[in-house]
C-alpha cells in the first residue's frame, strides 16, 4: 500500500484547511485510514480514523482526539482510494506534520501493535 498526502500549508488562526491521502496498491487489504500529527522533538498523536471497508455504514465509522472534535472531520471516498481530513477552525496548537496511515495486515507495525503504511507527512502551521 502506497499512500499521498496533500493539502498542508500556512493558514491564520481560525481559518480552515481539508487535507487528502490518496491509497494505491493493496487497497483490499485496508482496513481503516487514519491521521497523525507530529510536532518537533515530540511523538506522533492520533488525530482521528476511519473505516475504509464497512458496508454497513457507507459513510465509515469514525474516532478523533478529543483535542479536534468538533472542529475536525475526516471522511472516505471509496471510489477515489482517497481520504479528506477537514480542518476548521485551526489553533495554532494544531501546527504540526501530519501523516495519514493505513491499517493493513500486510504491513509492518506502525503503531500500538497495528501493522500497516505511514505516507509522507504534510506540514500544516497555523499562525496567530
């Protein structure tokens, strides 16, 4: 599984960002996507997941840090191999690097035991 994350970029306090990471390869073997945020020197903390195989919820089942929820939504689009990360209104403590991840079988451990893909990360920084 090969993933592209796009979207970051400068934004004043307030202001909104939608960033995307786009799935190849092994799409079957998927079972959710996710996003993480890392700052300089710290660790990588969860942002928020969904599923990506459910065909019961065709909207996905979805999990986010307490930190953005309400101001964060992510979402799928299956047709597209592609998942949206909706940033609204941005703090500058959301001023990080961002990964998308994918839960895979197939992969190596990426984090808490889940085996899967990192993509590149994509700077987003939020100026007061």
């Amino acid at each position: 599984v090969q993933l592209q994350a796009s979207g970051g970029g400068l934004v004043q306090a307030g202001g909104s960002l939608e960033l995307s990471c786009a799935a190849s390869g092994s799409i079957f073997s998927i079972d959710a996507i996710g996003w993480y945020r890392q700052v300089p020197g710290g660790q990588r903390e969860f942002v928020a997941l969904i599923d990506w195989a459910s065909t019961t919820n065709s909207e996905g089942s979805t999990k986010y840090a307490d930190s953005v929820k309400g101001r964060f939504t992510i979402s799928r689009d299956n047709a597209k191999n592609t998942v949206y990360l909706q940033m609204n209104r941005l703090k500058p403590e959301d001023t990080a690097v961002y990964y998308c991840v994918a839960d895979s079988a197939l992969g190596p451990v990426v984090y808490g035991g889940h085996r899967g893909y990192w993509g590149q990360g994509t700077q987003v920084t939020v100026s007061s």
